[in-house]
C-alpha cells in the first residue's frame, strides 16, 4: 500500500486536509483559554496560520518584535 506520490498529489491532499488540522487546533486554542496547561493563543494562532499564510506571517512577526522589546 506504499504509493509514490508526486509531490503535487501530496500538496493537493494536504490542502483537503487542512481544514481539519485548523478546525482542530482553533477548538484546542478555545480550550485552551479555560484551561491554563493547553497554550490556548499559540494554537489559535497557528491556526490562524495555517488557513491564511499571509496574516500568520505578519502576526508571527508581531510576536517576534514583542518577544525582542520584551528581553532587550
């Protein structure tokens, strides 16, 4: 059952399949608000990320120039 994919199969099948993984990580993130073990915000966000590469570029560059003003 070992199939050679292109490269382009496995692209298109990751794009069906992206909608769970963001489906699934915005409910972990919703969790994670009321429970304080799971990072709620990190998932929302990667979520966020994943459906729409241009926003979670800007908010992952958000996150990074608060983290240097925060150390420096």
């Amino acid at each position: 059952m070992n199939e050679n994919k292109s490269l382009y199969d496995e692209m298109k099948e990751f794009q069906h399949e992206k909608k769970k993984y963001f489906i699934g990580l915005i409910i972990l993130g919703f969790l994670g608000l009321l429970l304080p073990i799971i990072p709620g915000l990190a998932l929302i966000g990667l979520g966020i990320a994943l459906i729409i590469p241009e926003t979670g570029a800007r908010l992952m560059q958000r996150v990074k120039d608060e983290i240097r003003s925060f150390v420096s």
